[in-house]
C-alpha cells in the first residue's frame, strides 16, 4: 500500500470512528459523518486508481447479496404500494443497513494488514462503547435531577432517546463490553477491563431505568442462547442456566421496577377482551391487523409502504379501532415483513439472520479474535430476532444504524476466509 493510499484510509478510518462515537448520541451527526465518509470514498474511488483497486480486492463480503435481497423484494414491493413515499422510505431504511454494512466491512478490511485491521476494528468498537457510555451518564444525570428536570422519572429517555431504543442499545454495548471481557485481544490493559465492567454495570442500571420489557427479553434471549454454544459440559450448562433463573427470580422478588412491569402483563393480558388501552392488548391488535393484511396477498403482502393506508381503510370500515392509526407499523419485524411483502419479504429477512448465525458459529468454533467477533454477531443478532417481536427494530434509525455497524465489524470476508485455517 502506498503512502497515498494509507493516508487516504486514516482519513476515511477517522470518519468511521466519528461515526461509531456519535451513533447513540446524535442523528445528525451519525448521519452526517457516514455520508461525509461515503462521499469521500466515492470521490477518491473516481480520482484515485490506487484507492478504486483497493477497495475492488475488498468488495466481496459475505452478507452483501442477503442484505441486496431484502431491498430487492422492497423494491418489488412498491409495485403493489398505493404509498409510495412511504414505500420509498422503507427502501431507504433498509438501503441504510447495506450501506453502512459496506462502509465498514470494506473501507476496515482496506486499511492495513490483519494485524492492523483488527486493531482499528477493536478501537471502532471501543469508540462506540465510549459514546453510549456518554448518554449512559447523562441519562444517569437525568434520573437524579442534575439536568433536564425530570428527577427520578420513568421510563429514562436521555436526549430525546426512546426508552425502548435506549435500553436496546445499552443492550448491544453491553455485548461489546463482554465480547472484550470474555475474549480478550492482545491490546486490552487491567484498566480497560475495568473500564468496560464498569460500563457494563452503568448500562444494566440503564436498561433497568428504561423498563424496556423488550430489551430485558432480548437479553435472556441472547445469554441463554451463548450459555447453551460456549459451555459444552451438561451439568456445568445446567447449573449456570439454573443460576440464572435464580438470579431472575431475586430481581423480580426485590426490585420494584421490573416486579411491576412484569405483573404489568398478567394484568393487561386479563384486559385484553375489554377496549382498556395497554401496550400488549394494542400490540395484539396491530399483530392481528398485519396477520390480516398478509392473509390478503401472502406472496407478496399488501405493498411497500401501504401498512398504515390498509390499516386506515381497516378502520374505516370498522374492523379495527380508530387509536391503531397512532402507530405506523405492528411492533413486529416479522409481521411487518409478512403483512407488507408477504412471505418473499419474510424469507429475505430470515435468510440475513441465517446468514449471520452461520458465520458466527463458524467463527465461535474458531480460536481468539474469531471467538470475539463471532460471540459479539451471535449476541446482537439473537437479541434482533427476538426483540424483533415485540418492535419493528429497523425501523429505528439508532438501532438500525448500530445493527449495521455491528455485523460490517464481525461478518467481514476478511475473517470468513482466515478463520478457515484456525477452526478446532
């Protein structure tokens, strides 16, 4: 690599790590720094012959058709649309994933040897984690009163952030920070690890605060799932899962949060066949519409774009009520594929799932770094899949975003092809 071409890379690599620092702290500056980034690569990728040779050896990578494919069926989808601004939007949401997806997997493994990609792949990821360590404390700040005015009110939502999205996000910082614990690289001192236990116990008293039910399933999802792959010994398996239900049950006995959030759902499940206005009795009904909308065309659902235009003429006639038209998609990523592109749209996004668990499996079996990358993809993508149920997680710019970030870091080409020699 010539001298030109490396300080290219810092330059795009700087920009990476801007991004990967503002993702959970500002929209616009997230959004601006990935597209500063994207531009600059398109103009060096015309001006430059060196950087558009390089950035062609790394342009194979193993989740770019999956990811081309669900905006494929998308596109297909605005053919049946009456939305097409809506529709377009869509498409561009999840345009978003395969670009950011890009723009890190290829533009890190373009930077140096292996050596030194993994370096600045550890420093995005720390970049990131230090990022979401700065809304963690404002958040804090703003549960005790220091800013915003809001002293000791729940659900926290620093910074205009969700609840929902809030405590998701300190969910995949919180894999981050394991993935660096449980498999350390080389680079990592006494005092990072320090650092990131501390991170770790600052997000969990965030993800607490949040009352996310959909975040704290997620994680029982994701921990139970790595338990049952890393720990091959049955009776230690049995006794660790045992641990943690314990550990499940005394929180729910002594802390008052979660034990009324939890009884919160006996109580809105009892409410169901009354018109009570709770958060499941609305989801069940929004799951029941989109079931609805993909019974009417289940190959390819009802359009692109046109869940809230079905929905409106749903309650129009009566069949629903009015209140649903206050949410523009089910609160289900897998309804929402259903209803809007039918089972073509469903099978794109099952298959990119697939397409993760399989690499990251591949990676688990494999030794250090592959370990790191393959525990963090199989962390964050089983929590997707199962907090997916309960929201539409791509819909969610912050989230969709870090998701993103996240597997362009751990499911590189880069990584696929070496782990092949290093498997057990």
């Amino acid at each position: 690599m010539t001298i030109r071409q490396v300080d290219y890379y810092r330059a795009l690599y700087w920009g990476l790590l801007l991004f990967s620092f503002s993702l959970s702290l500002s929209k616009s500056m997230s959004t601006v720094s990935l597209l500063l980034v994207c531009l600059a690569a398109v103009f060096l990728s015309v001006s430059s012959r060196e950087f558009r040779a390089g950035l062609a050896l790394n342009r194979k990578q193993p989740l770019t058709l999956s990811l081309a494919l669900m905006i494929f069926v998308a596109v297909v989808g605005l053919l049946f649309t009456q939305n097409l601004s809506d529709g377009i939007r869509i498409v561009h949401k999840l345009s978003d994933i395969l670009l950011i997806y890009l723009a890190v997997s290829v533009l890190l493994q373009a930077t140096g040897d292996h050596e030194e990609v993994s370096g600045n792949a550890e420093r995005l990821l720390l970049s990131f984690v230090l990022g979401l360590a700065v809304l963690d404390v404002i958040g804090l700040m703003t549960f005790v009163g220091l800013i915003g005015g809001k002293k000791f009110v729940l659900p926290l939502a620093p910074l205009h952030v969700h609840h929902i999205w809030f405590a998701n996000i300190n969910a995949i910082g919180i894999y981050v920070a394991f993935s660096f614990l449980l498999f350390p690289p080389k680079s990592t001192s006494r005092r990072m690890r320090n650092m990131l236990i501390l991170f770790v116990l600052v997000g969990a008293v965030c993800i607490l605060l949040s009352t996310s039910r959909t975040a704290w399933l997620g994680m029982l999802a994701s921990v139970l799932a790595l338990l049952f792959i890393l720990i091959k010994n049955r009776k230690i398996l049995f006794i660790t899962v045992a641990a943690l239900v314990a550990a499940c049950v005394l929180i729910y006995a002594s802390n008052a949060i979660v034990h009324e959030r939890i009884n919160q759902i006996s109580s809105e499940l009892r409410q169901l066949s009354s018109s009570a206005d709770t958060s499941i009795g609305n989801r069940f009904l929004m799951w029941k519409a989109a079931y609805s909308m993909f019974l009417s065309n289940p190959l390819f659902g009802v359009g692109t774009g046109d869940f809230v235009p079905v929905l409106r003429e749903y309650i129009r006639t009566g069949v629903y009520p009015t209140f649903l038209l206050e949410y523009n998609q089910p609160h289900n990523m897998y309804l929402f594929a259903l209803a809007t592109n039918g089972l073509i749209g469903l099978a794109a996004l099952v298959f990119l799932f697939y397409k993760v668990l399989s690499g990251s499996g591949r990676m688990l079996k494999g030794r250090g770094e592959f370990r790191f990358y393959g525990f963090l993809a199989l962390a964050v993508t089983v929590h997707f899949m199962v907090a997916g149920m309960t929201d539409s997680l791509f819909n969610i710019q912050i989230l969709r975003y870090a998701y993103a970030f996240i597997i362009g870091i751990c499911m590189r080409q880069s990584l696929q092809e070496t782990n092949k020699g290093f498997t057990e």
